[in-house]
C-alpha cells in the first residue's frame, strides 16, 4: 500500500493495521510476506489468495486484483506542527479538540479523512476530522475516554489550550465519491459520527448535483452517546438514532444501526451506504447489508480499530 500511494496510485486504506480489511486485494502472481497477522480476513479469504496490502510486503514482483480509486488524487499525508485552540467536554466521555494549524501551512484534506496526532514522548493515535474543511485552518476531533489509556489521560486531565503537538495526515480514503443522484445512507457508533459530521457539512455547500436523499443512522447505547444536533450540519436529512441498551424512557428504535436501515423501504439500486465505527459493527453492517441487495462497490467504510494504550 506505502508503495502504490509513492507511485501515485491510490488504494483504498482504513485502519493500516490488519484489521480492517479495507485494502485488501487478490494475489495473482508472485509471493509477498505477511508483516503481521491479518485477522480482516477469513480462512476462506486467505486459501483464495487475498491479502491485506496495508501488512503485507512484496517479496517479488507481483499482480494483485484490487481496486484503486481511479481519478481520486489524494493530498500527500506530511507532518505538521499545531496548537491546541479549544476543548471542551461533548458528553461525560468524549471531548473535543480543536487544533490549530499555521495560516500558511499547506494542510488539504478531504471530508472524512483522518489524522494522527503526536504529542509528547512520541505517544501517537489516530482520529477522524469532524469538520469540513475552512479558512480558518482548523481540525476538530471528537475524542473517546478510554479508561486507562496513556493519550487519554493526556486530553482529558492535562490538555491545555496552546499546547503544542504535531499531526500527521491527511490519511485514508474514507471520504464522498459521487453522489449525484444518489440515496446516501450514514452509518455511525459513537464518535464514528465525526467523519460523518464532516461530509454532511460538505454537503451543505456542494456546487454539483445534490443526493437523491440523505439518511443518518446514528447508534450509541445510551442517550448521553448521541452528544451532536445533526441538524446543525445545515444538508438536509433523515435522522434515526438508535440505542443499543435503552431505558424504559426511549421512546426511539432500538437495536443496531445496520438493523434500523433493514427495516426502512430501500432501494438498493440507488443507495450508497458509508459507515464509520467499530470493526465489529462494519463487518455486521457489510454482511447483512449485501446480503439485503445492497452493491459491493457501495459499502464505504473507516473502522475505529482502539489501541491497547489508547
């Protein structure tokens, strides 16, 4: 995957760790090394030839079946130093930063996109851009507590406004590809919905044909998850949130979100589903969706794969 992104050809990626199994492709010839497992793919997977590029190295030349992202030019990812401009808490265990970046820095990104950050001691994690891009030069993130975790600790018990930190990115390919004429469908868990944030704001001032419809799908288990108004993205939309352990008090759907799409009136012709969360939600989602008659080539994904040290 380094290798095809050096030689300008784009591949899809997500989580770059093995997991995800966002880049993967066929082997049609020639060997490559596994530079760590690949638990993305099934037994099946792997007696057919497919291999994850983002862990695999070529040991010889090679042909793979895999498919790129055509015309797509994605911005070249470079480190960048920033600042922290603002935080504060969205909901008892997410917090977000506002990072700022120099005027003049030559930082582009495509909504839905991520970014590593790198604080002090080389502690570096990655997170998804919840903001369209703007003048201002300005990343906003949408970060989970993990309990325990050595960069959680750092956001929220001693983050301060004007700390200095770097970034890396812009990184991954989980952003909008056509949508003229299209139903658009979000699929989000927890803080999956700050790439979504991003799109649909990018929505909003779109200078081409409009979607067909859009739908956000929401998820969280409890009400305090669901910390965003979507209707502040300012695209026209449909919003279902969905709770996985309700109260007796929610009045709302209940269940997955994968599961609140299947039991809306789709027409899988038109629908382009892009869906950001957990592993084990987009691997849920993917399955049950085809399987409903969603296309392949259809299901857009980012997988939050958490660090042990998060």
């Amino acid at each position: 995957m380094d290798a095809a992104l050096r030689a300008k050809v784009a591949l899809a990626y997500s989580c770059r760790t093995g997991r995800c199994s966002t880049c993967k492709g066929r082997l049609r010839r020639g060997t490559t090394e596994a530079l760590r497992d690949e638990p993305g793919l099934t037994s099946g997977e792997l007696a057919e030839g497919w291999i994850l590029t983002c862990v695999r190295s070529a040991s010889t030349d090679v042909e793979l079946e895999v498919e790129d992202l055509g015309d797509v030019r994605l911005s070249s990812a470079g480190t960048f130093p920033c600042r922290i401009h603002s935080l504060g808490l969205l909901a008892p265990d997410v917090i977000k930063v506002v990072l700022r970046l120099s005027p003049t820095s030559d930082f582009h990104y495509l909504p839905g996109q991520y970014i590593d950050v790198i604080a002090h001691g080389g502690m570096r994690r990655s997170y998804s851009i919840a903001n369209a891009p703007a003048v201002e030069k300005r990343i906003e993130l949408h970060i989970r507590m993990v309990p325990g975790g050595e960069m959680s600790k750092y956001w929220f018990e001693h983050a301060r406004p004007n700390d200095l930190l770097r970034l890396n990115g812009p990184l991954g390919t989980f952003f909008l590809r056509n949508v003229d004429d299209r139903d658009l469908v979000f699929l989000a868990t927890g803080t999956g919905i700050a790439p979504v944030k991003a799109m649909l704001e990018s929505l909003s001032g779109l200078q081409v044909s409009p979607p067909r419809s859009i739908t956000v799908i929401w998820g969280g288990r409890k009400t305090d998850d669901l910390y965003w108004d979507t209707s502040q993205s300012g695209a026209p939309h449909r919003y279902i949130p969905v709770l996985s352990r309700a109260d007796s008090y929610w009045t709302g759907v209940r269940g997955h979100v994968h599961q609140a799409l299947l039991k809306q009136c789709v027409d899988w012709t038109s629908t382009v589903v892009y869906a950001c969360g957990s592993d084990a939600m987009i691997h849920s989602a993917r399955t049950e969706l085809l399987k409903a008659g969603l296309y392949p080539q259809r299901f857009y994904s980012d997988a939050f794969v958490c660090s042990a040290t998060s």
